[in-house]
C-alpha cells in the first residue's frame, strides 16, 4: 500500500489528480466509484435463499416427521407421506419468505442510518453518502464526525482526532499538514493522516481521500472487526424461551397422546405420527422470526415518521418510555434562526426580515440606521459573521439555505442585510487563527489580519461568558473602560432579551500587538465588548400538540438546553412543558447537588437550563435510578455518554454528529420532536402488534391440542389426521399472523400509561384469553366430530372436524385484534391486509375441500349442504363468544 504522510500536498493531489481548492467534478467522481466501488468495508456473505430452505428442515421434530413419513410410505402409505413432504416444503418455503423479507429489511435500515461526508465537488460543499467517498475527493471535517475514508490532512484547525480504534490509544491525536519525514512511521505518529472510522473530537480540518473500503487502514483489519452476528432483541430472546418451554409441553401432551392411543389399539405408527404432527403444528418455534418481520416492518414505517432505528430492541423499549429528555434549538423550535434585536451600550436596535433572506433594516426608535456610518453596528456585524464557520447556499429549490450551525447562519445573514456580504468579509479579513466552540468555554474565538494589516481578534459566546473577560465596551467608535453600571445594564438587556425567548450571543473583540502570541487565554482575555445579538427560532407549530398527546399517554417532556431560564421558560411555557408549580433547574444547581437530592428534584423539574452535556449524564442516570424509562435527544459529541446512557438515545439527523448518531438507537432525519412522540406511537403499536399475533397463535394451537387430547381422553377415535393438522397450521398460521402485525393502532392507544418493561408476554390476562378462548375452539370443534361421527359416519365427522377447525381459527384471527374493543368499533374492514390474508387461506381450504385430488390426499369427503351449515355456523361461534367476553370486561387488561 502507497504511503501518503511523507509526500507533500502538492504531490498527493498531483497523484490523486484533484484540485485541493475545487474537488472532484461531479462526472469524474461517479467515474471513479465505478472503478473503486463503493467505500465500504467487505462483509460477510449473508445466507442465501437456499441455505435458508435447508436451515427450515433442521428443527429435531420436523427430522422425526420426516422420517416418520419416509416409514409410513415404506408400508404403503405412499400418499400420506407425499402430501406431508408437500405441506412441509410449503411450510418451511413461507419460512424462506419470510425470513428473506426481513433480513432485506433490516439491510434497508443499515442502509439508512449509513454515515454521511461533506464533501468539495465542483468546488462546492455537499453532503454525500460516506459510500460514495472516492479516492482524491476532498473532504472538510468538523468536530464530531467519524472520518468516513483514509485522507491525507491538507489544512487543520486545532483538529484532535481521537483513534483508539485503530492504535489503542485513547488520548486524542493534535494533526497536523506538514510532510512527515520519518520512516515507517506507526499508525499514531503519522500525524497529517486522518484514518476511516476515527472520531474528530476538536477542531477542524480538510483532506484529500487516498484510501476507500477495503484500502484503507481499517480494511487491513476488517476481518477482526466483523460483527455480523445480530443479537436477537429482549422480546425475541423471551419468546424463544417462552416457545422453547411450550414446545416441552406440547411434546409432553403429544407423548401422552401417543401412548393413549397405542394402549386403546390404535396403530402405534399412526399416533407416531398424529402426535409428532401435532407437535410440529402446535410448538411456536416461528414466533422470534415473525417478530424479527414485525419489527422490521414496523421500522419501516417509522422511517416514514422521520425516524431511523439503528437498533431493533429501541423498538420495545419506545412502548414503555416514561420521559422524554429534548434539546430546545431545532428539536422543539424551527431551528431557523433570525436576528431580531441588537444590543449596543446605550442602544437598543431592532433587525427586520425573516429567515435566510438577506432582505431587511436595522431600526433604532422610528429611524433606519445606516450601517455604513455606523461604526459600531457595523463592526458588531463584521465580527459576528467573521467568527463564525457558516456558509450561505442555495438549497434544490434555489431556496437560500446554510451549511453549519443555523445559529451562526443567522449571524451571517444579520451581515448581509448590512451589505457585509460572508465572501467580501473573508477577502478582506484573513483568517489567521481559530479557536473552535465548545460546550465547556462556550465561546469560539477567531484571529484575522485587517486590510491595514494590523492583527485582530474577534470572540462570540454565552454573554455571561464574554462579559466576565471583558475590560472595555466601544461606544461611538470610542473605546471606554467597562464600568459596574454599564456591566448591570448588559446584564439586564440580557435578561430582558431572554425573558421575550430570544437566544442572546455576545461579540467582542481585541486588538493584538501582532502574530507572535496567539494563544487562547491571551487572545480571550481583556476584551472590549461590543454588543448583544438577539435571535429568534420559533417553536414548531406542531410541538405543542406532540406534548399534549405525551402527557395524555402518561409520557413526561422535560426540556434540556443551556440557553437562560427566563427564555427557556418562555419557549417551555408556551410548548406546555412547563406549567406553574414545576421546577427549573441550572447547570450550576445542578452541579452542586448529591445523587440523591438530584434523584429527588428531578421528579418535578421539567425545564433544566444553562447545562452543559456532560450534566445531561447525571440527569438520566437521576432519572433512571427513579425507575424511569428514559429518551435523550443529542446533537454534539459531548452528547454520546447521555446518549449511550439513556433507555432510548435519539440523534439529530440533520444537526447531529456522527458519533452522537452513532451512539444513538434512533435517528430523527427532521430533528423534530414530535417525530419522537410519533415513534413512541410506533413502538407501542408495535409491541401491541406482536402480543396480538401471540395471542392468535397461541389460541389456535391450544385448540388444536385440546382437540386431539380430550377425544383420546374421553375415548373418541381421532377427530384429526396427521396431514390435516399440518395443513391447519400452515394455512392458519402464515398469512393471518403476519398481517396481525400490521394491524392499525388501538384508537387508545396513546391514552394508555407507558407499560412496565419488566412484564412478561402474558401479563394483563392475556395467558388467561389465550388458554379461554383456545379452549373453546377445541370443545367447538370436539363437539362438531362427535356430532359427524354420532349422526354420520367417521370420515363425515373428521372432516366437519379439519373444517371447523381450519375456519374458527381464520375467525379467531378477527377476535385477536383487541383485548378490549369490539370488531365492529374497531371496523371489521379497517385491517385489508387481515381481510385478504383470511380470504387466501380460506380459499386454500375450500380448495382442499372441493378439489377432488386434494380431497384424496387430506382424506376428506364431500359434505353436504346440511353438514355444511352446521360447519359454517359452528366456525362464526367463536366471534360472538368473545365479543360477548369483550362486553362484559373479562377479556380487558387488567
């Protein structure tokens, strides 16, 4: 492999064949990933459909009906055997189906939560799929990113990449762009590389791609970092439990069936087989991978919500969410940012126009202001948008839009309405030093050289911050030293901005005595203050209604930021999050408290202000230690411990960070918090889903059990044959219980507290239902055979018996819908997949029934229309017995 850190960046781009200044065009990057591929790391070949297929014969009871069939035809029972081969390739070719649609899923959402790169193309910056990353093009990082390919560095700023991962060295590497001369230098000393799957934790920095995929650094070791293996969710691992030991039971049963009917002289190979049959039939060895396809289909249709889910088991615990922690910028407000008031000592100015447009006046009293004559408007404006990374673009509607932080967006467009326009400042200002945001300073500092080549530096940041290192304040273009009183009025213009729920940055500058000592606690210390700039991002219209339905469904919003109390309040106020008699907490209360007294406020604080995000930890872990169920919001880097902590980590997708993303189980590409409450819906429509197939299921095969346990008790002969009970189950089974999965929300569903997520499968009386209800298809179709066999004859009565007990279960499908509600309050129509799915099976029965081939392989014989009517009736029954259950409240969760 070609080394790049001893070669200088004119060589490295002169062998990429790129320009550093305009990147790749569009056309010969689309080249070059037709030649390269995409930049992704080699995975391991899933299972294909054919595997899947022979791994749907290796279940031990499926083995022992094989070879049960392969005796039976060896004595002559050539057609029994052919028909079970053929139920069972039917069986396991659903299985195939359904397990192939899943994994298809599941890599339709790794597609989706794929990283993302800025990348330069056509000397423009664009986002695109880390995937589609190709050797020479340019890529701009920023704090918070994952490096998405192996970049020779070409510029840095302060950059710190942290790469553990690939050198085991925990503590942040400083980067630099300067050649590196050693040789064979190791992977942590090659300091102008910046290497895939790496994490930039400070700074900034800009590199031409030298490696992509399987080239790079990481490829070298992707076999050790393989993780293909997917660990089942909770639910999953229950359910296998819970099937494993109902399969010890119904084998049990099935054994004791067995023996019965061997010692009343019935043929030991046919109750072989008709209890082995049954076995296969009743054990629910299916239910983990139907509820893979159900949380895969449901996952789905989040997306569609705005939300990604990065890990399937986020999808049960979004049913049992208690409290949702949100961020206020962009979550809960537009995140459009406007500048609507400016603050200079002495003076109050109000900003016009809205959004990104550049169109807009600055008006002090009834007058315009002209910032032309205006020095210190104008060099407020100036600094604001020279410290500062935003850029200004247009989006695919030719709508004006920026790329960075909207907060600084709107510092630049504040600029622009003044005539100082982003590319003419930066001409004229070089920038010759950055000391990046963080979330610990709260402030970002920015060095330039003037046109008369004299050295300034200009800082913004949390005005308690700025104000606390300023000595002197500009006043007509004067500069006076920094007086008690105009700290107070500051302070309180401060305040007053904050109370309207205006956002408040502070900006100040200082001049230098040249380029020789710029460090950060020189260069932000004794500065002149220059002006507040207060901005506006209104709350989302939507949001308040979101809150209202999370109080409704007994789901607490709390507010998290590090603005003011006063404006925090404001937008919590108006958003319903906060109400009077509810606690609002600061960072530095907050800091001050033991676990204990914080475990004990947060139950009535529902706006926490001024925190920082190493506070949002503490919050979650208070929070949880209360037995709360909780969801974070985060953006930043400094965001992933809470994030990592919380029930639920819910990433920006728009504002977020690659590592706050990959921390996170779920990805909001709107950044909107009503898209959470509308996942939250999601999940519990889901959960509610997967106990409704359960249910339905489960009753079917207690009522098939109960059919052949109690005739061989009570001494009937056999109400069913092995083919038909294989039949039963494959038709009953398939169709009906995938689109139980999809059934539509209970109308309640959000009124409903959150459910305990400690509750087993079977709480609420659901164990109850199913033994009930299972018991009365059974009885229901026991009575029907005795009825057939009692006034007809055996094969009369065996097939009333297979009919009966094929169409109560399709009716059974309809009951299972609701615990509580009627079918015809539910709609009987409003599930068409439920429908269409009971009308295919069906069909496929009455096939069976009437097609003279098929009623030879089933054993069964024509019946006539008396018998037929009793069959019909009898399989309506189960549907006006539970809904007479429903009426009286038996079936209602408790």
């Amino acid at each position: 492999m070609e080394t790049w850190y001893n070669k200088s960046i004119e060589e490295v781009s002169k062998d990429q064949k790129t320009n550093i200044d305009q990147g790749l065009t569009v056309e010969e990057a689309k080249k070059r990933l037709d030649e390269t591929g995409p930049n992704r790391l080699k995975e391991s070949k899933g299972r294909s459909p054919w595997q899947m297929f022979i791994d749907q014969f290796k279940d031990a009871l499926v083995i022992i009906l094989l070879f049960s069939a392969i005796i039976s035809a060896a004595v002559g029972e050539i057609s029994d055997s052919l028909v079970i081969a053929v139920i069972l390739i039917l069986n396991s070719t659903l299985g195939v189906i359904q397990e192939y649609k899943a994994e298809k899923s599941l890599a339709a959402l790794k597609e989706l939560a794929s990283p993302r790169a800025l990348v330069l193309r056509d000397g423009k910056q664009q986002k695109v799929e880390a995937s589609q990353l190709v050797p020479g093009d340019i890529v701009l990082l920023d704090a918070g990113d994952y490096v998405p390919a192996d970049l020779r560095l070409i510029s840095v700023t302060d950059l710190k990449i942290e790469e553990s991962v690939l050198t085991g060295e925990s503590v942040p590497v400083e980067k630099t762009d300067k050649i590196i001369k050693d040789e064979k230098p190791p992977l942590g000393d090659q300091k102008n590389m910046a290497f895939m799957g790496t994490i930039v934790t400070y700074g900034r920095g800009r590199g031409i791609v030298t490696g992509t995929g399987m080239d790079t650094e990481m490829g070298k070791i992707a076999e050790a970092l393989k993780d293909d293996k997917r660990e089942p969710t909770p639910l999953q691992k229950r359910l296998d439990r819970m099937g494993k030991k109902l399969g010890l039971a119904v084998i049990g049963i099935a054994a004791i069936i067995i023996l019965m009917g061997w010692l009343r002289g019935i043929d030991l190979l046919e109750m072989f087989m008709t209890g082995i049959s049954l076995a296969v039939a009743a054990v629910p060895e299916g239910l983990p991978a139907v509820v893979t396809i159900v949380l895969a289909l449901g996952v789905q249709r989040m997306i569609k919500r705005h939300a990604i889910i990065r890990r399937l088991p986020a999808v049960e615990t979004l049913g049992a969410t208690t409290i949702i922690c949100t961020d206020k910028t962009g979550t809960l407000t537009k995140n459009e940012m406007t500048v609507k008031s400016i603050f200079l000592p002495g003076r109050n100015i109000k900003v016009s126009g809205e959004g990104y447009k550049p169109e807009g006046k600055f008006i002090e009293g009834n007058t315009e202001v002209k910032t032309n004559s205006d020095k210190d408007l104008a060099l407020l404006l100036k600094a604001a948008s020279l410290c500062n990374n935003a850029e200004l673009t247009r989006n695919k509607d030719n709508n004006r839009d920026i790329i960075g932080d909207p907060t600084e967006g709107s510092l630049v467009v504040a600029a622009e309405k003044a005539g100082f326009t982003k590319e003419r400042l930066n001409n004229d200002y070089e920038r010759i030093k950055e000391f990046p945001f963080d979330s610990e300073r709260k402030r970002m500092s920015t060095v330039h050289r003037t046109p008369d080549k004299k050295v300034i530096a200009f800082v913004k940041g949390a005005p308690d911050q700025i104000l606390k290192r300023c000595i002197g304040y500009q006043i007509n273009g004067k500069v006076k030293d920094l007086d008690d009183n105009v700290r107070e009025e500051i302070v309180k213009q401060n305040k007053e901005y904050a109370s309207q729920a205006l956002r408040v940055l502070a900006v100040a500058y200082k001049p230098l005595d040249g380029e020789n000592n710029l460090h950060i606690d020189n260069v932000e210390k004794g500065l002149i203050f220059l002006g507040l700039m207060g901005m506006i991002d209104p709350p989302r219209r939507e949001v308040a209604d979101s809150v209202k339905l999370c109080k409704q469904a007994g789901i607490r919003p709390v507010m998290i930021t590090g603005d003011y109390s006063l404006t925090a309040r404001a937008i919590a106020e108006e958003l319903g999050i906060y109400k009077n008699g509810d606690k609002i907490i600061t960072g530095s209360e907050l800091e001050d408290m033991n676990p204990e007294e914080l475990k004990e406020a947060v139950s009535l604080t529902t706006v926490y202000a001024r925190v920082s995000p190493h506070h949002k930890s503490k919050i979650v872990q208070a929070l949880k230690d209360s037995n709360e169920v909780v969801a974070m919001t985060g953006d930043g880097v400094n965001d992933a411990p809470a994030l990592k902590k919380a029930d639920i980590g819910v990433a920006m997708g728009i504002t977020g960070t690659d590592v706050a993303k990959e921390a996170a189980d779920m990805v909001l590409t709107d950044d909107n918090f009503a898209s959470i409450v509308s996942a939250v819906e999601e999940g519990r429509g889901i959960y509610s889903n997967i106990k409704k197939f359960i249910h339905f299921l489960l009753s079917c095969n207690v009522g098939e059990i109960i059919t052949l346990f109690l005739a061989i008790i009570v001494g009937l002969p056999r109400p069913l044959i092995p083919i038909q009970i294989l039949w039963v189950n494959l038709v009953t089974d398939g169709f009906p219980a995938l689109a139980l999965g999809v059934d539509p929300a209970a109308p309640d569903l959000m009124e409903k507290p959150p459910r305990d997520p400690d509750e087993g499968v079977f709480a609420g009386k659901m164990g109850v239902n199913i033994i009930s209800q299972g018991l009365f298809i059974g009885l229901l179709t026991l009575v029907i055979f005795f009825l057939g066999l009692h006034y007809f004859s055996l094969p009369v009565g065996q097939t009333m018996a297979f009919a009966t007990l094929s169409f109560s279960q399709l009716i059974q499908a309809l009951n299972a819908r609701s615990r509580e509600y009627s079918l015809f309050r539910l709609g009987i129509l409003t599930n068409k997949y439920l429908i269409l799915a009971i009308m295919i099976s069906g069909l496929l029965q009455l096939g069976v029934m009437f097609i003279p081939f098929l009623q030879a392989a089933f054993k069964v014989i024509p019946l006539t229309g008396t018998q037929w009517l009793i069959v019909l009736l009898a399989s309506l029954t189960p549907l006006p017995y539970v809904e007479i259950l429903k009426a009286l409240g038996i079936t209602r969760e408790e």
